[in-house]
C-alpha cells in the first residue's frame, strides 16, 4: 500500500477525477458538493476541503469556516463551499467504538494538519484505483486513519438484523418480524435495538434505504425505476426523503455524479444492485 506522509501540503497531489468508494459501513467521496439546504445523514460525517476552507452550519447555529470538521449522525447541517470539489467520509456509528476513533472525531487534540494531509493524500491514492479487483483488498481504513478502527459490541440478536438490514438495505423489515426473529417481544426489541445503536429502528432503516441510493447515483434510468429499486414507493416519496437528508433533490444529485467514478466493497447482491453495477 502506498505509505502516506503526515506532514507538508499535498493538496496538488489530488486531481480532478471524481471519485466515491461504497463499503460496508463507510463512504468516502471526492466531487461536487452543489448548493444543498439543510442536510441530515444517519452517518458519522467527516468533511475535508481540498484547497480553501469551507463554512458549516450546525443545527442552527453560527456560521464557522473550518478545513476540518465532523457533524454527529441525524445532526441537521448546512455546508457551503466555493472549492470545485470536497471531501466527505461517511461512518456508520453502529459499526465503530464511537470512544476509540481517531482524534479528529473525539476532541480538541487532534493534529488538524497532518489530519488534513492525510485524508488529501488517501483521496489521491483513491483516484489512482481504476479496477474492482483492487479494490476489493483494499484496507481503506488502514489508507485513511493509518490503523483499523476498532468495532462496536452489540447485543448478539441486534447484531443479525442490522447484518440483514445491511445486506439489503432496500427491503422492507418489520419491526414485528424483526422482534420474532430475534425470539422478544415487540417492545423488547425496539427497546434494545435503540439502547444498541442509539437510534430508533424505523430511523434506522430510513437512513439505510436513503444511504442505498449512493449506489445508484450515475444510472440513467427514469426516476421512478430508481425510487422502486431502492425500496420507495414512488418518485415524489423517494424525492422528499433524499432532499431531506442529502440536502439536494435526486435529480441534481444524478446530475452531478454524471463523472463521478464508484468503487465498491458492498456485499449486495439484489437485482437492483445489478443494475447499479450494469450502469456503471
């Protein structure tokens, strides 16, 4: 693997490929960010500029400019950027300790700089993977924060639904069948799922289906066969929620990532997955 500096500005190493890599519980991207209005991800969010610093607004709050900056899951965020191109990192907080992350996701010691250096560089080791066989073996974590980061314990039963919940985020699960599934009561469950994760099981699945949606961003198919693909029941549903969480309305999301270049390391194998793939 390509070893990585932690020191000095390597902001002309990144080109201007265009660039998203979908793993299991992680997305790192590298393209346009538009004019998006109020956002709000399930994911841990990371965002890292590239030349000029970006100014962020959470939840209401006064307007900051930052170079670096994390934004809690469900947190409601404004970003605004005159750069061509940001980085963002995507983490899904179910998958990690959240007390054993790196600095820069836990308080005020972190080195910003080599930080920053760090995340510019792995972006452009990323943009010089052209091939899935490659990626397949790549330890991106490793690429990023220079070590793997260290899993969340989860009750056993938990576990296993958000394992088939993950593997086909665009299913419909009820939280019924869930409960039976895991052998406890109704409230049980829903209890022990938030206690678990931290976020309601209804709240976690609408994430999870609007996160599936990245796997399809450069298809060119109608809209309506995209919305159906990724478990909504129509077009103006699937619009509504995507702008609420992303920030921008499908439509300018799929025409932005009309160059944007996916790796993947997802275990899908849906039929809507399939057509993700064909389209790329």
């Amino acid at each position: 693997m390509k070893q990585l500096n932690s020191a000095g500005d390597n902001r002309h190493h990144i080109g201007h490929q265009r660039i998203m890599l979908l793993t299991p519980d992680r997305v790192f991207y590298l393209g346009l960010l538009g004019a998006p209005s109020l956002r709000k991800c399930g994911a841990l969010m990371l965002y890292a500029s590239l030349d000029s610093p970006f100014s962020l607004c959470l939840d209401g709050g006064h307007w900051a400019q930052r170079e670096l900056a994390v934004v809690p899951p469900h947190v409601c965020h404004r970003i605004i950027t005159n750069a061509p191109m940001i980085a963002s990192i995507m983490i899904e907080p179910e998958s990690v300790n959240l007390t054993r992350l790196p600095d820069v996701f836990t308080g005020p010691s972190c080195d910003e700089t080599a930080t920053l250096n760090r995340i510019r560089e792995a972006y452009a080791c990323l943009q010089t993977i052209d091939y899935e066989p490659r990626v397949k073996t790549l330890d991106v974590d490793c690429l990023f924060w220079g070590r793997a980061l260290a899993p969340r314990a989860l009750d056993a039963r938990v576990a296993a639904i958000i394992n088939k919940i993950r593997h086909d985020p665009t299913g419909h699960y009820s939280a019924c069948a869930c409960a039976a599934e895991s052998g406890l009561s109704f409230s049980h469950f829903l209890h022990l799922f938030k206690q678990e994760t931290g976020v309601a099981f209804r709240k976690f699945q609408a994430w999870k289906r609007a996160r599936a949606m990245l796997y399809h961003v450069n298809r060119r198919d109608a809209l309506i066969d995209i919305a159906l693909d990724v478990g909504y029941p129509d077009s103006t549903h699937f619009s509504h929620t995507i702008r609420q969480v992303y920030g921008l309305p499908p439509r300018e999301i799929f025409a932005g990532s009309r160059h944007l270049m996916i790796l993947r390391q997802e275990p899908l194998r849906t039929d809507a997955w399939q057509r993700s793939l064909a389209a790329a």
